[in-house]
C-alpha cells in the first residue's frame, strides 16, 4: 500500500509495508522480518522518508542483500530499498559516469562499456548495487570501487544532500570511513576512453573466469571473509580441511571455500555459526583470525527450550 500519513516534512509516495521479510530481499534468501520496510517513490521522496523518521528511530538502507546476512529475528527501526530508486546511469562528461546507489554494479559495467569507457570492468563481478559497493569499497579481479571514484552524493538524516570529494573519506581494503550519519545516493566515476568491444570482451572474459572459479546454483552471498595480507581466505578454509563442512543447510562450497551456500532451507543461526566454526577453525590451524567481509545484521530469535538440541552441526 502507499504510504500516504503526513509526516511533517511532505506526504510520502512510496511503499511502506510492515514485518516485511527479508528473505525476499537478500540473495541467500535468508532473514527475519523488516519491522518497517520502504520502497521511495523517486530520490525526492527517499529525502523525505529519511526527514520524517524521529532522530533515534534505526535505519537500514539495503540494495539487492547481496553482501548480508540478516539474523532470524529481523531488523528493528526502518529498512530502504534503495534499488527501487536509484538506479540511474549517466554519462556526465567525456570520461566521467554518474551512477546511483542503486544501481546493480554488473549493470554499471556493461553501460561502462557501451559508453566506450574503460576502469570499471571489474563490476561486472559484484552482485550488489553501487551503494553497498561505496560502502564497503568493494572489489573483484583485482579492482576497487573507490579506485574509479572522482565525488559522491549522501544524503543525512535530515534529508540533507551534499556532494563530498573523495578526500573526505578514509579508503582501505572493504572499508571505508567517512561522516557520520550519511549514507551514498550516487557517485561519479573517472574512467579511461577504450573501444566498447574491448570492453565488453574484458568483462566476458572476467565473467567466465568467475563462473570457472565461483559455485553456480545455490544461494551464496559471495565471499564471506576478507583475505588476510599476503594469504587468501579460501585456501586457508580449505586446508583446514572445511570444503563441505555442514551446519544445518549451511554449507562451505566444494568449489570456492570462501562461500557459504544456503542448500535449501538454512536459517541464519545456521549460517552465522558455521561462520563462527570456520573463523575458529582457521585461527587454531593457521593462527590467522578470518574477519568477515559480510555483513551479519539484526537480532537473533529468542532462544527456547526447543532451541538447546544443539546447531544441527553434521
């Protein structure tokens, strides 16, 4: 249903719903209900949404759930989908994109390429949208987001917009650092004039080595764990023997140890413990503590009586 209540700033035109799973919003298919869940209209109505809610009211923005997983008990305050609208991609200049935080990054490299625009072929490979890839400075086949990144748009709880150069944010590897209480609309990027056939045969070729390497067919959210300096996360979960290794219907990918798969009906629980089995597995083996590149977020669900059998561990 639309939501049509004032809220003081302007009348809302998006869609707000209430206990909304988020197992239909996230790529693992795994996830308690959103307590309020809202699909903005357009950019304008995003800013009043974001002006309307109380200042301590907790807020999530989500793309297309591709890095995260959200507990059983589901998230508290108010979840945005940004995917519904943010997804514009312009060509803003003769080598610059803009790109909207809600834009799926595969689709930002394709259009990368049939401007004739070369640096962003790397997106191709991560499954989330632009705004979880600013985030998190996420990366594949040796690229960064922010490596491309020349300005952004965020937006403040105030529905305040401002256009901020990079300099003001601490970029490192999955991690970015930046003002409080904002969160990335849009950015734009600095790319290299290129052939778009060029292009377009890179990311083929980029798109097939993943689908060589990656495990295909079951939910994943991609990598679970930041490789450690000098050392790769799945070698060292493979080596510890974990290839397989089962807690419920959570499984550690046969073909990629770095994945986690959801083989069916895996629960949250299931996933974050095997998380915890893998970390400590790994540090007692290899003396290396596996930090997670997910993002596991929400509350658990109580715990019974029914719950003390044990995590179903095989």
């Amino acid at each position: 249903m639309n939501a049509t209540a004032r809220t003081g700033v302007a009348e809302l035109r998006g869609d707000m719903r209430r206990d909304e799973p988020l197992s239909r919003h996230t790529v693992w298919g795994i996830g308690g209900p959103a307590e309020r869940f809202y699909e903005p209209a357009d950019a304008e109505d995003l800013a009043a949404c974001v002006a309307s809610l109380p200042p301590g009211e907790p807020l999530f923005w989500l793309g297309l759930g591709s890095n995260l997983l959200v507990r059983d008990g589901g998230i508290r305050g108010t979840v945005i989908n940004t995917a519904t609208c943010l997804g514009h991609i312009e060509r803003r200049a003769a080598k610059r994109v803009r790109a909207g935080a809600g834009a799926p990054c595969p689709k930002i490299a394709k259009r990368c390429a049939q401007f004739g625009l070369a640096g962003g072929e790397f997106l191709a490979g991560i499954p989330g949208t632009f705004g979880g890839a600013l985030a998190m400075n996420a990366g594949a086949f040796g690229g960064e987001t922010w490596g491309i990144v020349a300005s952004v748009e965020s937006i403040d709880r105030s529905g305040q917009v401002r256009r901020r150069p990079v300099t003001d944010f601490t970029i490192g590897y999955r991690s970015v650092k930046g003002p409080e209480n904002e969160w990335f609309l849009s950015a734009e990027l600095e790319l290299s004039p290129d052939a778009p056939d060029a292009v377009e045969a890179r990311i083929k070729s980029l798109l097939k080595r993943r689908s060589d390497t990656q495990p295909m067919g079951y939910r994943s959210c991609g990598s679970v764990f930041r490789n450690p300096p000098g050392d790769y996360a799945a070698r060292l979960i493979e080596a510890s023997g974990l290839k397989g290794h089962r807690v419920g219907d959570a499984a550690v990918s046969e073909k990629h140890a770095n994945f986690i798969l959801n083989l069916g009906a895996a629960t949250a629980e299931d996933v974050e413990t095997l998380i915890g089995l893998v970390r400590e597995r790994v540090t007692r083996d290899h003396g290396v503590e596996l930090v997670t590149e997910v993002h596991i977020v929400g509350d658990a669900l109580p715990t019974t009586e029914a719950d003390t059998s044990g995590s179903g561990a095989v």
